[in-house]
C-alpha cells in the first residue's frame, strides 16, 4: 500500500476510525471524514501522523446527498495540496448509523434516515467522487452479517445493507473497465459504540452473540479493521464483486 492514498467515511471513531489505522500501518495515507465530533477526527488524524503517514480530516453529512459535489471538490483540492495529486486509490463507504425498531413499529421518518445514510449516501457519494478514484483502484462497501439471519429490531437497518451487497456487484460490473474492484465486508456483532454500544457494554447481549458465533466471542474492532485493510492489499487485486461477511461465524 505504499504510497497509496486511502478515503474513508466516518473514519474518526468506530470501525472507520480501526480501518484507518490499519490501513496507516500497512504504509498507505488517509482522509477521513466525521459529521461531527471534530476532537475525535483530530485524534485520529494525530495518531495515523504518529505511524508516519499522512492524515486530513473533511467534515461531510453523507445523509445529504446535496453536498456532495462540494466535498468532492474539497477532496480534490487536499489531493492537490497535501499529496500533488488528483486521485486517490481506496474508497471505504464505512458511514453509518443504526435504528433499533421492530418492522411493525418502524417508522417512515427512521426509514428514510438509513436510506439516507445507508444506501442514497454511499450510492451518489461514490458518483460523485468516480473522477477521483484512480483507474486500478478498490471500493469497499459496508454490509452486516444482518443482511444474511434475520433478528427482530433491525428490519429497515438490513434491508439497507441487502440493497448495498447488490449495489455492490453493480458497481463491479460497471467499473470493471477502469480495473476498479468493488467488494462488501459484513460485520458482524462488534464491540464498539454503534447502537449504544449494547453488544460491548451489555453482559448478557455479549453472552448471546458469543455462545452463538463459532469462534466463540463477540467481534473486535480490529478483526474487521485488518480484514477491510487486507482486502484493500496487492493480493486481493483480483478479488471483486464479493460479499465477505467477518463474523466469526456467527449463526451458522
């Protein structure tokens, strides 16, 4: 990955922010961005610069798709100043938010904020930024082992990531012709601060998920953070339009 130049949403904490730095480690730089927390996205910009590599921090709302053109032309203008060049080599789509509500009770307003941020978002941010991505480069969307089982609460949440795992082959087939390859990794129950933080901080949730993944725990960030940067490595260049689920295993 040397002097390679990494995009990655939501990169300021989470399992963006984990990615980002593994991606640091294997020797490639980074522009993440974060819709608020702006402390966050500074310390992680700090701690890639600690490993040696280059890191800016972009705020950007990927739910309002009306400000994408504009990003996309503030991220061309810190290619230019920070790297000389008009391109970068990897898009992560890893941007996300989560609605915990069963399918009788969801409503049209938490509908329409996961479409916004999890399909609408990544689908016309990736449009917009296309005249940046490097021919030969790689695109990694973000699905969830939810998309595969079914458990109450995360209807809408799902079917959100169902739409991005066939927008993703899509997206491989059409930008095939530039070497660009397009590839899914789906979570699964990771201990981190999304929904809450439940599957970290709840004992008996964390129970469940372990006594029901064939590895016998609950995720961490960093095995899905070392498989997205291992995915974005030389080896995998031939490796597109894939659904690769990092659960451990959990309900086979």
């Amino acid at each position: 990955m040397q002097g390679k130049i990494a995009l990655i949403t939501g990169g300021s904490r989470g399992l963006g922010r984990n990615t980002a730095i593994h991606i640091a480690r294997r020797g490639a730089d980074v522009i993440l961005t974060y819709r608020e927390g702006e402390q966050q996205a500074a310390e992680a910009v700090a701690e890639i610069s600690a490993l040696g590599r280059r890191a800016v921090a972009l705020r950007l709302d990927v739910a309002d798709a009306s400000g994408f053109a504009d990003f996309a032309q503030g991220a061309a203008r810190e290619l230019d100043t920070q790297w000389r060049r008009d391109s970068f080599d990897f898009l992560v789509n890893n941007a996300g938010m989560g609605v915990y509500a069963s399918y009788a009770e969801t409503t049209a307003q938490q509908f329409d904020d996961l479409v916004n941020v999890h399909f609408k978002g990544p689908f016309f941010l990736t449009q917009a930024l296309l005249p940046l991505i490097a021919d030969g480069g790689r695109i990694v969307n973000i699905s969830s082992g939810l998309a595969r089982f079914a458990l109450p609460g995360h209807a809408a949440y799902a079917s959100m990531k169902g739409a991005m795992e066939v927008l993703t082959r899509y997206q491989a087939k059409e930008l095939g012709a530039r070497g660009i390859a397009v590839n899914i990794v789906a979570p699964g129950a990771i201990e981190t601060d999304f929904g809450g933080g439940a599957v970290r901080d709840n004992p008996e949730l964390n129970s469940y998920v372990a006594g029901n993944t064939a590895m016998g725990r609950a995720g961490l960030p960093d095995d899905v953070g070392g498989a997205i940067a291992a995915l974005l490595g030389e080896g995998n260049r031939w490796v597109t339009a894939q659904r690769i689920e990092v659960s451990g295993g959990m309900f086979l």
